[in-house]
C-alpha cells in the first residue's frame, strides 16, 4: 500500500486542473458581459444527453469535462455575473471572494470546533466583529457566518424563542401555555413562513403587518395586531424589521420599532440581508438608524457585499441565550478551548466550511473605503436609472434612496392591477428573452411593477442606458390594449 491512492493525483495534475478551472472563470468573466444575461431556451435534451453519459463508471479527461460542465453552465443559467442582470441582489462576486472560495476549499478546515481551527474561527469572529461595529452593535456581539439570509433569520428566531420561553429548548411549543406569534411587514422576505413551520411555532405565527405609502411597515397597524392578539391570548415574542426589503428596498422606521419592541418585552430583530451592506458607507449607514438597538441582525455577504454565495451573517448581542439555542455536547467532539465559543455549539450548522474567508479577503485586500465607494457609487446608478425611466414615461411605484427601482406604465394601470400585471409580465419577458437583461416583476402591496435592481459592481451608466431602452422598445412593441 505504499503506492499513491487511486484519488490522489498529485500537486502537479492538481496544478493543471486548477489553472484550467481559472481559465475557464476568467475567460467567463470576460466574454459574458458581451452574450445575452439570460441565454433564449434552448431546451435541455442536450444537457439530459450529456448527463445521461456521465453513468460515473469510467474517468474522464479532466481538461475536456471542464470545459463540458463550464459550456452547460454558460448555456443554461441566468447569468448573474453579467453587468445587465438587474436581479434579486445575485452579485458579481468580487476576485477576493472567488479567491477566497479557493483557499477555502483547498485548505477544507473545519470550523465545528474552535480547537479544529483556531485561525479560521478568529477571522470570521473577526469579520462578524468588525460588522457589528460598523452597525452599532455593542462590542460583546456574537454572531455566526450562515449559509445565507434565511439561515441567519431562522438563528434569530430560535435565539428570540429562546430568549422568551425559558421552556422553550426543553419542551418546545408543546410546553407553551399560549401561542407564539411575531410580526413582519407585508413586505418582508418571506422566508419567515418557513422558519416559522421550521420551529414548530406554525405559519399562522407570523403576522405580516400592512404597509404605509412608502411600503414601510405600518406601526400604528403593527399596535393594533399586537393588542388584538393579545386580547386572543396570543404570545407575542418578536418583532422583526426589514431593513431593504426585497421588492422594493423600504426600510422599516427602525427607531420607532425599537422603541415598541421594548415596550412590549419582544425581541427586536433587523432583517438588513441586503441594505445592512450600507453599514460600510459613512454618509448611507444613517438609513440604518435604530438598528443598533436591535437584539439580533442579519446582513448577506453574499448580496450587496459581493461575496460568493453562501455568506450570510448572523449577529446579535446576546451571546449567551445564543449559547443556550445550540447547546450540544458529545463524547466525540474535541474539547472546548478556553472559553472560546465552539461554532458548532452555537450555531445551526455543525460540520462548517470556512464561508468566511472570502469576506474577510475582500474587506482585508480592497479596504472598507473602497467597498463604502461602490454602494455609493451604486445608489448613484440607481438614482440614474430611476431618472431615466421617469424620464421615458414610466411611474415609479417605490420610495427609497437604495438602488432598486420598481416601475410601471400608466398605461398599463389604467386597465386594473391584473391586465396591468400580464403586460408587465410580458414587456419584463421580452427584456429577458431578448438577452439584453434580466429584469423581474414584482407586486408591491399588490400593484404589479417591474423591478430592476442593482447587484453587479460591473454596471456602468451604458448599462443603464441599454436596460432603460431595451424596455423602452419592449414597451412599445406592447401597446396597451392590443390582443
Ligand atoms: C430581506 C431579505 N431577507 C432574507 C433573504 C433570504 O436570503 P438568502 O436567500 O440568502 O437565504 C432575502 C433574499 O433575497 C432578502 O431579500
């Protein structure tokens, strides 16, 4: 057995593949601003040919199969490194972080145990740590890195069950003596109905409270719920804000929310997966006011931060009932070292990549100033793309200084929201099939727009140029009315 094992193939092939997978990337990352964002479907009995060939039973040529699953991806795939995908917060990640992906993957620690990994463990305490800071979080906050912005909400919701019901961790709901609810906006990132079935507290726990004007949660709404549920012997345990909110990037009057939450005993999360990024920027991070009160936080790396997926983060002041969510102890786990906390004890995930890392190589080799110039420079954009739209006759439907602009076409409107929605759905297609960008539709408190988004560090005022006018043409190959 002193021969080399049939899966180790040695530095020197390892070195080939690798540098034909950066080949591949880069070339990618040259040639596809110049291809459509989303390719026309082509149908997949290619793709299903391909697969069916891949039975696994023999080796294939590494170069050549590299370039095969490289082919698929740019051919079937939304491309969300393009500089004209005005998607759902989908960054072009930066090199740092696609750097950072490959230390990670290469190095493989193992975060579960702090004994494991000790330098990994600090960065990303490190990491969360600066976060906090620059949110005005207090300089005991703990936190942990999660797969993503649902993740880091559902750690929220358990540390705030935790927090409430000291039976909880025990007993869960079936020791409760009331149900459980907890409020977010309409407008919130949906997630929530699933963390709620996930917890056991069910989907009706969650109070999606009406909106104001500026699709901000409605407070004086939000009082009257929370009394109404109480009068129906209701337990209200947690407030949760949204900072950015998905379709249209309202953010909830955060001050206003703390100062409820404390009055009525709950747990004041801030869900800021994408807008919390602004926290980097001096003259933005003041949208964010009132967040610092916040017993828990969510920002996504991985969105506005331009961090590969999966990163999203998970703060909150409250280390010790975070603690008490994910207490585990096992004979086959590595002893606690000094005090440090182990991530797999107090987090969701127990075995645990180093997501971090490509987080902590951006902000380390780019600086903070930089990252504040491009979420300014960003909001910039958006402010341009708003004006242009505005400009060629379309309403905008949203309210808020962050870069994603929801619009329609008082055209459309006129016929009532569900014909208003099938011809948005149709001109926001045409853009899509036409290859020039992606855009999306959404409803926002019910009234159908389409939403264009800032998410590429690679868009650049033509870009915004080419959007406003592949729309423009859409529109008017769609006149209103015409069956
Ligand atoms: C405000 C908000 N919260 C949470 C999420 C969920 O994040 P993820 O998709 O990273 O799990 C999103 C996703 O867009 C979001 O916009």
């Amino acid at each position: 057995m002193d021969e080399k094992g049939p899966l180790d193939i040695g530095e020197d092939e390892g070195a080939r593949l690798l540098t034909a997978a950066v080949d591949l990337v880069v070339r990618h990352a040259k040639d596809v601003a110049g291809g459509p964002v989303a390719p026309p479907e082509t149908g997949t009995a290619w793709l299903r040919d391909w697969l069916a060939g891949q039975d696994f039973e023999t080796a294939g040529r590494p170069e050549h199969t590299l370039r095969e699953v490289m082919a698929a991806l740019r051919r079937w795939g939304v491309h969300t490194t393009h500089p004209r995908y005005f998607g759902l917060f989908n960054p072009t990640p930066t090199w740092w972080g696609v750097a950072g992906e490959l230390l990670a993957a290469g190095v493989n620690p193992q975060l579960a145990a702090y004994s494991h990994a000790p330098a990994a463990v600090e960065m990303e305490r490190h990491v969360l740590r600066f976060m906090a800071a620059r949110l005005g979080l207090p300089a005991t906050t703990e936190g942990s890195f999660t797969v993503g912005g649902a993740e880091a909400n559902l750690t929220a919701v358990i540390v705030a069950l935790t927090r409430r019901f000291p039976s909880y961790p025990g007993t869960g709901t079936y020791g409760l003596p009331r149900r459980p609810v907890f409020y977010a906006s309409a407008e919130s990132h949906l997630a929530w109905l699933k963390i709620a079935h996930m917890t056991g507290i069910g989907r009706e726990a969650v109070r999606l409270v009406p909106v104001d004007a500026a699709h901000r949660m409605d407070t004086g709404r939000l009082r009257e719920m929370v009394e109404a549920d109480r009068a129906a012997d209701r337990d209200p345990f947690l407030l949760a804000a949204t900072a950015g909110t998905t379709a249209g990037g309202a953010v909830d009057p955060l001050p206003e929310l703390a100062g409820l939450a404390a009055e009525w005993g709950l747990h004041f999360h801030v869900d800021a997966a994408w807008a919390g990024a602004i926290a980097l920027s001096d003259s933005l991070r003041p949208l964010l006011a009132g967040v610092e009160r916040a017993d828990s936080v969510t920002v996504d790396a991985h969105k506005w931060m331009s961090a590969p997926m999966g990163a999203g983060m998970l703060l909150t002041p409250h280390g010790t009932a975070l603690a008490e969510s994910f207490r585990a102890t096992t004979s086959y786990m590595p002893a606690e070292t000094d005090g440090a906390p182990d991530p797999y004890a107090t987090s969701v995930q127990w075995s645990r990549r180093f997501a971090g890392l490509k987080v902590f190589l951006a902000l380390a080799m780019a600086g903070r100033p930089a990252y504040a110039a491009q979420i300014e420079r960003d909001v910039r954009l958006g402010e341009l793309l708003a004006r242009r739209l505005q400009e060629e006759g379309w309403r905008r439907v949203n309210d808020t200084v962050l870069p994603v602009v929801c619009v329609a076409a008082p055209e459309a409107e006129a016929g009532g929201a569900e014909s208003s929605a099938a011809w948005h759905d149709a001109v926001a297609d045409e853009v899509v099939r036409g290859g020039q960008a992606w855009i999306s539709t959404v409803r926002l408190a019910g009234r159908p727009a389409i939403r264009l988004c800032l998410t590429s560090h690679r868009t650049r005022v033509e870009d915004v140029e080419a959007v406003v006018s592949a729309l423009g043409d859409a529109r008017k190959r769609n006149p209103v009315g015409y069956a």
